[in-house]
C-alpha cells in the first residue's frame, strides 16, 4: 500500500514538473520568436464580450500583451481613455485584438436600426465579413442579393447560388463605410428582413455554407441565373 501511495506522489510531482517544463519551454519560444521584432502593447480580448457593451466595462475583459508590430492592425486600441463613452459594434471573442472601429458611438449603434420591418416578416442576422458584404459598405435601408455557397455533399457537388434578391437590410453593426473609404476590420452583424421560410435557409446556410451579400437596388431588375458549379467554368 506504502509503495502504490508513493508511486502516485512521484507521478504527480513528474507531472508538475513536466507541465511546469513545458509552459517554459513555450515562453522560451515565444520569446525568442520576438526577438529583433518591434513590439507594440495592445488590447487583447480575454472574455466574450457582447455588441453594446460600453467601454468602460471592457477592462475585466481585456488584457495588454506586447504583439510584433508587423501583426498589429493600425487601429488596434492600446489606450481604452482615447475610446471614452464609445460602445462595442459587434459581439468580440476572446483571443482578438480590440480595434477602434469596433469602439462606436451609442447613438450609431441605435441609428442602425430605424428600418421598419415589412409586416409578416422576421428578422435575422448573419456575421459576415467586410468582402463578403461588399467590402463593408452594405448599410440599414439597403437592399441585397444574398448568395449562397455549399461545399461537396451526399445530396450534390459543390455549389454557389443566387438564393434570394432585393432583400432589406435593417440593422447593420459594425460600421459601415461609404464608397471609396477603406473597408472595416473584423466581422459585421448584418440583419435581414425574410419571410420566416427564407429565413430558415439563411440560417441554414450561415451554419453549414457561406453567404455573400451583392447590392441590388430595389427599382432595379431582378437577375435570372442558373447557379454556379465547376462544370460551369469548363
């Protein structure tokens, strides 16, 4: 019994000491990876944090860490006093870096979402991010074409489709830019009016596909199209 008793004790003071020699070994390699690098402190996100959240609040779920400058976006918050009274656009997970175009205005937040909804209609919202909703510019009040793309599956090859066309946005978190301005960084929070029938492919769609938004004028024409597979680029 003495010997079993002892054994335990010495695995687990291995196991210790092994763990111990590991995490080591890593920071050993994390520092040596930095080495010669030009480094710059910047916030890091530690916890989820949901959209609205205000900036104050941001500090129990953030962190500082000191990245390569080469890895660091241009607008990557270091200073949390610069963004006083902003609020966060669009949900953050842990392991980003916190960037100031994700720091908003309440009142921008808010604004995004004065398009009424259509009656009989639900609305539903997908992350997309900024190249796959024309580089960032969709904005509330506009209407899209909405894309979507399907990998191999037992019911068919791969597959990109024109699902659904004048389709109005009427919530968009993220900031949103003009034409010609420089596209947001990070994911947007794009929100869809659809019957709830549509709505269920575009979920569908956002959790097993990918979606693309186009802009489509509501007077415009509406496009006819076949679906894209590779056979049709042959």
């Amino acid at each position: 019994m003495k010997i079993r008793i002892i054994s335990a004790i010495v695995a687990l003071v291995l196991a210790i000491v092994g763990t111990i020699a590991i995490s080591s070994y890593v920071q050993d390699a994390d520092r040596r990876a930095f080495e010669g690098a030009k480094l710059r402190d910047v916030f890091v996100v530690t916890k989820a944090v949901p959209a609205g959240t205000p900036s104050a609040e941001l500090e129990t779920s953030v962190s500082i860490q000191s990245l390569p400058v080469s890895a660091v976006p241009a607008d990557a918050v270091s200073d949390l006093a610069a963004f006083a009274h902003t609020v966060t656009a669009v949900d953050l997970v842990p392991g980003e870096q916190l960037l100031g175009s994700r720091l908003v205005d309440p009142s921008e937040l808010q604004s995004s979402s004065s398009v009424p909804v259509p009656e009989g209609f639900d609305e539903v919202s997908v992350q997309l991010t900024p190249d796959r909703m024309v580089g960032g510019q969709v904005k509330a009040g506009d209407t899209v074409g909405i894309y979507i793309s399907f990998g191999d599956t037992a019911a068919g090859p791969a597959s990109t489709q024109l699902e659904f066309q004048k389709v109005l946005v009427t919530n968009v978190q993220g900031a949103p830019v003009q034409d010609g301005e420089a596209a947001p960084s990070g994911a947007v929070l794009v929100t869809l009016a659809r019957p709830a029938a549509d709505a269920e492919k575009i979920i569908y769609a956002a959790q097993y596909g990918s979606i693309w938004l186009s802009r489509q004028p509501a007077d415009g024409p509406t496009a006819k199209t076949d679906g894209a597979r590779q056979e049709s680029f042959s």
